[in-house]
C-alpha cells in the first residue's frame, strides 16, 4: 500500500462517471471498487464529493462538485456528522 498518494494521484485515477467508480482501483492498495458519497447545501447543486476505498480506508474530499440530479446527497449538518462519525476511520489525504 502507497501511503505517500496526494491528492492528484487520487484525482488522475477516478473516473468521470459515478457509475465506474465500482470498477475503479484504487490508487493506495489496488483493490477494486471506489466508494463515494456527496455532500451538499440546501437549495444548491453543488458541493463536496467524498470518495473513499473501503480497503484500505483511505480517500479524498473534493470541493465545488456538481452534484448529479440523481444523486444520494447529505445535506444537513446531522446527515453529515453522522456520516463522518460513521466513517472515522478514513484517513483523508490532501
Ligand atoms: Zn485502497
């Protein structure tokens, strides 16, 4: 496992499209899968974009994304907290 990743070795390897995300390697530990999650703001489309390996618990937080119509997205301070707390184990990089 490479523990020296920054955030643009994340960035080059993630796909366009979400629906690629579960055949991605991850850049860190190579297993197969990206696990990602949005979080937003009430009235907007834009927000953050947590993308994570379940492997390896490693990830990065991607700022000013736009999030899909789609999309599953937190967008209260709870749903959020309750997130992070649930996911604490993510060692974030960059
Ligand atoms: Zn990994």
């Amino acid at each position: 496992m490479k523990s020296n990743l920054s955030y643009l070795d994340w960035i080059k390897v993630l796909p366009l499209i979400d629906a690629e995300y579960g055949m991605c390697l991850c850049p860190s530990c190579g297993s197969e899968g990206i696990s990602y999650q949005y979080f937003g703001f009430p009235d907007d489309s834009f927000g953050w974009k947590l993308v994570w390996c379940r492997s390896c618990m490693s990830g990065v937080r991607i700022s000013r994304t736009k999030i899909p119509e789609n999309a599953e997205s937190l967008r209260s301070d709870e749903e959020q907290q309750k997130f992070l707390n649930q996911h604490s184990g993510i060692q974030w990089v960059g």
